[in-house]
C-alpha cells in the first residue's frame, strides 16, 4: 500500500544536477550548458541536467563501444552477466517507489502508472 506521507516527502526531496555518464565519469557536457527540468506538475524547477551536444553523443558512443570490444561484459559469461542483471533488478525493486515519484515529477505521470512502468 502507498504511503502518501513517504510519497510527499520524495516529491520535495532535491534532486542534485545531472550529468551525462561516459567512461566512468560525470561530464557536463563540452559546451558546460545545462537545461532546467521543469515539473509539469507544479511548473517549478527540480533539478538541471546536462545540455547535451552530438559531440557528447558521439564520445558516449566510442566510449561505449571500446568498451564493448575491450570485452569485459560482451565476453564475460552468461552467468556472471545474469547476475549483474538480478543486481540492477534487486535496486530498481529496492528504490521502486522513490524511481516513480522521480518520474511523477518529471513527467506528470500517476504514481500508480509510474510504479507498474
């Protein structure tokens, strides 16, 4: 069962500034622009995120794949890969409800709908 007071709580939690991932860091893009995220449902700002160039896109991209062809995960067995797997399964159950108030505020989405997505 939902628990609305949890649920507030979430909905003001701040939301630190987000940044594009590539290699094992946080880059803020090459450019250094950011985006304010806006919430449709009260309109105020809860956090900012990268403004993301191709440039960015194309690093991400050939960070990814070297890292694909180095072959740490595309080689690495099904069983290991399988269990990484169940990890991020396990965290995403664990955090379920804070990851649909996040999009609640993202998107305007219900908190019902958000939880079954």
């Amino acid at each position: 069962m939902l628990n609305q007071n949890e649920i507030n709580k979430l909905k003001e939690q701040a939301v630190p500034p987000q940044f594009n991932f590539i290699n094992n860091k946080k880059i803020d893009g090459i450019k250094g622009k950011r985006l304010d995220v806006d919430s449709p449902v009260d309109g105020k700002v809860f956090t900012s995120i990268t403004d993301s160039t191709v440039e960015d896109v194309d690093m991400a991209v050939n960070a990814a794949r070297t890292t694909f062809e180095q072959g740490e995960w595309s080689q690495a067995a099904p069983a290991f890969r399988k269990k990484v797997m169940h990890k991020w399964a396990d965290l995403i159950e664990q955090n379920a409800l804070e990851i649909a108030v996040l999009g609640t505020r993202d998107n305007g989405t219900q908190i019902n709908m958000a939880l079954k997505g």
